[in-house]
C-alpha cells in the first residue's frame, strides 16, 4: 500500500482530467447562421411585434417550453436577471417578506431586495440541503409572500409538501432550477412544479451560452409580467393596455440572437449530458459504496438527480479524521482538471457558509442610508441575521465534501482514479490521524 501524497508518497493520478465541453460544431454553425443574417438581436422596448425579440430568441424559448413541459418559457440573460423577474411578477414589494434558502449562491436569497422585499432564511434539510417543508412552515407570517426554493446541487426540493403550504398561505412559489435541469421530482419536471422556474445558462452549468437564463411558468399572466420586466415595462404598458401596473418597472434582460442560437443547440444535447453524468455517479458510487466514512446521496424514487455536483458527506463518527484534512488528502492524489487549472483540484470542502452570514446580511445594509428594505417603514417585521439561525445548514457546511470529477467525457478509467483516491485516503487513515496529530502538537 502506497502512502498517501500528502504524506510525500506518490499521487494516484497526474495526467489532468479532461476539460468539460459541450460546444461543438453544431453551435459554431448556428452562431455563424446568426452572423450571416446581421441581426444579433431583434428586441425591440416598446409595444410592437419585435417586443418579443427575434426569431433565435423565440425558437429557443417554444423548444425550452416543449423540452421542459412549461406552457411559457422566456429568455432572459442570466438565471439572476430570472430571479428578478420572477420576484417582480409575483408582485412582491416593500413590507413583503420571501422565504429564501441560506444554502446557495446569494441571488437566490437577494432577488427580493431588488423589489424592496426581505428575504426570511428557513432551514434546510440536512439529507439533501433543499428547504425543509418544516422550517418554512415555522417561518411563514402574514407578510410572507414568496418563497424561493432552490434545487441545490441537481437534487429536487420536496415540492409536494411546499407547494401544500404555498396554497393555505396563498405564496407564490419560485423554483431556482440552476442547477438542475431536466431533473425530476416524483416524475415532474422541476420548473414546473411551482408557479414559476428559473434556470441559467452560465458557462459553469450543465448546458450553457456563456452567460444566459431561462424563466418557465404556465400561467399566462405571469408570463406577461416576466416579458415585460425583461424588456423596459414602464415604456411599453400604455400602449400594450396593462391594466396592473404593480413593479412594472423594467430592465434590460433580453438574451441576444447568439446565444439563444446557441442555446437551441445546448437544449437538444442536455438530457444525454444529464444521463452521462447519472451513469458516472453511479459507476463511482459502485466503488465507493462501501466507504463507511462516506454517505452518498440519495435520491428519492421518482426523482432524478441531475448532479450538478457529486456531493457527499463526511461521517465524522466514523473517523477522526476531520473532513478538511480528509479532502486535502483526496485532493493531493489527483490532478487538475484541463481548462479550470486555476481553481486547483476540483473537490472542496463545503460550498458556501450560510447566505446571511454575508455583511450585507449581518449590518441589514442594502438601498441607500436608510436601510431599506431592512428598516424600511414599510416593513413591520424584524430580522436577526446571526449564526445559528439555520443550524442545519451551518452544520451541513462543515460535513459536506462536493466534486465534480463526474461529468462527461470522464472515461471509467478516470471514474476509477477518482474512486481509488478516496480508497486510498480510507485505507490510511491511521496515519493521516498521526499526522493531524502532529501538526497540531
Ligand atoms: C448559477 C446559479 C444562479 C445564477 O445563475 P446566473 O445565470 O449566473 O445568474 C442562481 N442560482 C443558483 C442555485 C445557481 O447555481
């Protein structure tokens, strides 16, 4: 038994990874389709036929509704300008609360702000780091309005009981689908299950324009509102005859000709991407089964996992080793990952601490002086943004261990690597417990 890199012994892999890329000749072709025609973009902000963009912008969005099972889908330029939208159309204002996870990247708890709403945090559930039906339960009061729930790391929320409370507390349920497209919850399409879905199209996603969204919902009503906000609503509502004018204020989020071409084509790859990912995860999970150190997710039946990250837990009961020294063991046996060499081995300790750990959070510091929406007068309730307000998710951050040395074209023989890695680091730890002992002496 060799010892462990970390320990001076030699790696289990030096030769990088293969780097993540999905774009082909299929995009290139339909970005120069888009070149020879001169028009990158078609939106017009105003009530005329070219409000809704052009014809890329509008073939992307009726194939993202008929992939997904949505009546509407709508571009937009990133899964955070979705957010806002969402947030907006769902009327949310001043004096409003949403009910938003602490687990995730911060727009999905700051998208209320934007419409001078405060985000209420709810726990999560420590089996698959989603809201817990629970926690937002206990942190529903008569301001609540929304609810923001996110499918974090390609694992479906548990929607069924969500959306109980959504309909006796009369709130507009938000799905942060980010992560997970083309995922499942008990055989339905995440995106659909609550009134409206969000996704994104970053580069760091499953398929990607570089930067873009989508917003999916099937109330047309809704619909409206969202293509208003992405398209300068206050100038086209007189002529258009909206009769609601509650957060008609619009922006700028229109996706442009480009990348909805190229997004068509990502679309139609997407569920063969997810499908490899599913079979690589379970090709790892396979060896790395018996680990007792390490508890693999689970996913619930009917669902399906999308794996926007392979996110394990470290079993602190079944080692002293500490789950940071036992990820820096994994990460000394394996190389880079080609293209993403900057960001060192692509396994890590936790994700991010809890959302409203963030200044802006802990001062309640966001528009102007004043303090709103944190003090607005408008708003009767009152935060106390602190450690050990959402325990769940605190502690969950300080066991998870998360890679993503499972997406395509990772062969078996890479899987095997990965796999032989983490069996290493469990077969020595006896003395990677010498050395933290040690280190600390
Ligand atoms: C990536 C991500 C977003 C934001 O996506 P952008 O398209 O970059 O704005 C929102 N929520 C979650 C959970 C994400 O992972």
């Amino acid at each position: 038994m060799s010892e462990l890199a970390l320990l001076g012994g030699p790696k289990v892999r030096t030769k990088p990874f293969p780097a993540y890329r999905t774009i082909g000749e299929e995009e290139k072709a339909a970005v120069n389709r888009v070149m020879d025609s001169g028009v990158l973009s078609r939106y017009l902000g105003a009530h005329h036929e070219d409000f809704m963009g052009g014809p890329e912008v509008r073939s992307f969005e009726a194939e993202w509704a008929a992939a997904t099972g949505a009546r509407h889908a709508l571009a937009v330029n990133s899964a955070s300008s979705g957010l806002h939208c969402a947030i907006g159309a769902a009327g949310v204002g001043p004096g409003d609360e949403v009910i938003v996870t602490p687990y995730s990247i911060t727009v999905s708890a700051t998208a209320p702000i934007v419409f001078n709403a405060v985000p209420v945090f709810a726990d999560i559930d420590p089996e698959t780091w989603c809201l817990s039906p629970q926690s937002i339960r206990e942190r529903i009061t008569p301001r609540t309005r929304a609810i923001i729930v996110v499918h974090i790391f390609g694992q479906a929320a548990d929607m069924d009981p969500i959306m109980d409370l959504a309909r006796q507390h009369n709130l507009v349920v938000i799905e942060d689908c980010a992560q997970a497209p083309f995922g499942m919850y008990k055989g339905r399409p995440v995106g659909t299950l609550g009134h409206m879905g969000v996704f994104s199209l970053n580069y760091h996603k499953h398929i990607h324009t570089g930067e873009g969204g989508v917003v999916t919902t099937n109330d047309p009503v809704l619909a409206e509102k969202i293509s208003l906000i992405r398209n300068h609503a206050e100038a086209v509502v007189a002529a258009k005859g909206v009769g609601d004018l509650t957060n008609m204020l619009g922006f700028n989020f229109r996706m442009g000709e480009i990348e909805a071409a190229i997004g068509r084509c990502q679309l139609a790859k997407g569920a063969t991407l997810v499908d490899e990912r599913r079979r690589n995860v379970q090709h790892l999970e396979k060896r790395l089964g018996g680990v007792p150190e390490l508890i693999l997710p689970q996913e619930r039946t009917g669902d399906k996992h999308v794996y926007y990250t392979h996110t394990l837990r470290h079993d602190p009961a079944k080692t002293e080793v500490g789950r940071d020294l036992y990820v820096e063991a994994i990460k000394a046996e394996l190389p880079l990952t080609e293209g993403r060499e900057g960001e060192g081995v692509l396994v890590r300790a936790g994700y991010v601490k809890p959302i409203y750990l963030q200044p802006m959070f802990l001062t309640q510091t966001a528009y102007g002086r004043a303090q709103c929406p944190f003090r607005c007068p408008h708003y009767d309730g009152k935060q106390d943004y602190r450690a050990g307000l959402c325990p769940d998710a605190e502690a969950a951050n300080a066991s998870i261990m998360i890679h993503e040395l499972m997406r395509p074209p990772m062969t078996d023989a890479d899987l095997n690597d990965v796999a032989n890695a983490f069996l290493k680091v469990h077969d020595n730890l006896g003395s990677l417990l010498d050395f933290s002992l040690r280190r600390a002496a």
